[in-house]
C-alpha cells in the first residue's frame, strides 16, 4: 500500500479500546500528582530551597510531557514512536505512559545525551 508512506496520523492499532482507556486513566492520575507535588514544591517546608527548585523544574517537565501524550491521544497517534513510527509495546506505555518514543530510539536519545 502506496498510501502508507505519506504523513497521515495512523490511530496506534495495537492498543485495544480498553488497554488506551487505562492508559489515559494513568496520565490523568500522574496528571493530578504532578500538580499536586508542584503546588508543594512551591513552598516545600522540609527541602533545601535549591533542591526544590530542581524537583519543581522536573515536575513541569512531567507535566509538560502528559500534556504532550494527551495532545497525542486527541491527534489518535498515542502509543507510536515520534521518531520511527513503530508501536510501542503496551507494557512499556503502563510503566512509563508519556513515553515517546520506542525502546531502540529512547536508549539512542539517552546515549546521545552523554
Ligand atoms: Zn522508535
């Protein structure tokens, strides 16, 4: 199929009704503790304030990353690497459920890093 080339949004086809459900379900649940940790953060009382500050930062970038996979979820391409386009397999989405990227392009990102 010719038409599998161009650059349309493919709904991830291996995530079943129910298995994408549970996985919207726990981007909203780490959703609401990010918040939540973030508010905290904002005036920690048992934290070094420098300390606090690094954790604050990394819990906007949680953040930002679930709104990216919700942003995904409404474009139907949630569940597919933003990189090579494959699936990426469901235990890896419940484990780490704003994953981006498939296991082979992520351990490539890290490295690249370094
Ligand atoms: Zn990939």
């Amino acid at each position: 199929m010719s038409t599998r080339l161009e650059a349309t949004p493919v709904a991830a086809a291996h995530l079943s009704t129910e298995e994408r459900a549970r996985l919207h379900r726990l981007l909203l649940d780490e959703h609401v503790a990010q918040r939540t940790r973030a508010v905290e953060l904002q005036d920690p009382l048992d934290l070094e304030p420098d300390l606090a500050e690094v954790l604050l930062v990394r819990c906007h970038e949680a953040l930002e990353e679930i709104e990216a996979a919700f942003k995904l979820f409404d474009e139907g391409t949630y569940g597919l690497c933003g990189s090579c386009g494959a699936a990426i397999h469901y235990d890896r989405l419940e484990a780490v459920p704003a994953a981006r990227h498939c296991l082979a392009c992520q351990s490539g990102r890290d490295r690249s890093l370094r």
